[in-house]
C-alpha cells in the first residue's frame, strides 16, 4: 500500500505539477480561509478574502472588533455568511485570548492538544481544524475531503460512507509523517477530482492514474 500511494505521488505531481497550496499570504489568512471555505467553492472564498483585503481588516483584532452585521457583509461572497461570521468570531475569541492573535504562539502548542482545542471551537469541525493545522501551522495532518473519499473509494480502497478518521489514518499510515508531503498529496488529489474524477461521469480512460490502482 505505501508503494502505490508513493507511485500515485509521484504519477501526480509529474502530470500536474507543485500546486503551491493553500493560496494566501500568510498564516492568518489561510485560518480565516479554511472556515470560509465551509460548503462552498474557493473562488468565493477568494472574493471574500479579497474583500477583506479591501476594507483593510484582515487581522484577528481588526475582525473581533467588527460588528456581526459588517462582517457578514464582508464575507457575503463565500455562502452562509452569517453563520460564518458567527463561526469567525469564535475562532477569533479563540485566538486572541489563547494566543495573543499571534502565530508563533500557536505553533508552538503540541499537536494533539490544539487539534482537540480547535475541535472545541464551535463550528469547526474536523476537516477545518486539519486545515488550520496543516496548510497554516505546517503540522503533519492528512486532511481528508469529499474528493479524496470519491477517488479512492470508487477504487475500492474503503467504503464511501468511510468516517473522516478511518480515511485519515489509512493515509497516516501508509505515508511518511511530513506536512509538505501531505500538503502536495491532498492539492494533488483535489485537482484531480475536479478535472477527472469528477461526481458525474468520471473521465477515467483520460485519468493519469488510471493504472496505478
């Protein structure tokens, strides 16, 4: 199993080439975006954090201190604003009061004891925290998605209703504990469902793992 996982990698990244993800600018920006990104698509998120950007309150502080109904306005582009305003908010309180809003601080936490304090935030669940963890902080978690379930379980590797750790500790497992590895893997994979391995359809003949199963 590690060496197909290792073969996929590298088939992977030779048709697709480095994906350089997550897109932002730095630490805080990819947090805020992995809670907008929350059932919906990232070229709204984009617009948001553009926004963001606009209105010149892209820090923890700047955020906190906003009222609810400004900044779900803000954030209106990226779905369900209100509701990802109030779960901003409590990341924030979070932040601030834990941390001091500051970056360093928060990385120095052990692993498993801010991955559980993440998960105590309200409205951040599983795959939120992993990504604040890997594509944020640069620790070693494999953050799984609806794209890595559908292409590995169309292939019979677990079942499509598989629960969100079973498919994480298949890849932990079977790879090496590296947060650049996994953060090329995960690119990787969503870039193949959404050219390839699509919900409807699947372009398997055209796939360029096809044979690596």
């Amino acid at each position: 199993m590690k060496d197909k996982l290792d073969l996929i990698y590298h088939k992977l990244y030779t048709y697709f080439g480095p994906q350089c993800w997550w897109p932002a600018e730095s630490a805080f920006e990819v947090m805020v975006g992995a809670i907008l990104t929350q059932n919906t698509n990232w070229v709204n998120v984009e617009r948001a954090i553009v926004n963001l950007k606009q209105e010149k309150v892209l820090s923890a502080r700047k955020l906190y201190k906003l009222k609810h109904q400004s900044l779900a306005r803000i954030i209106h582009p990226a779905g369900y604003y209100n509701i990802k305003a109030r779960r901003l908010k409590e990341f924030l309180k979070f932040f601030i009061e834990n941390y001091n809003a500051n970056i360093k601080s928060i990385s120095r936490v052990n692993f498993s004891k801010l991955r559980k304090d993440l998960l105590a935030v309200k409205g951040i669940g599983q795959e939120t925290a992993d990504s604040i963890l890997l594509y944020a902080l640069n620790k070693p978690i494999f953050v799984v998605d609806a794209y890595t379930k559908r292409i590995f379980s169309r292939h019979g590797y677990f079942k499509e209703e598989a629960t969100y750790i079973e498919v994480q500790e298949f890849f932990m497992q079977n790879m090496p504990k590296k947060a650049r590895l996994f953060n090329e893997y995960h690119a990787l994979l969503v870039r193949l469902a959404k050219e390839f391995c699509v919900k409807n359809k699947p372009k398997c003949v055209d796939c360029p793992i096809r044979s690596s199963f």
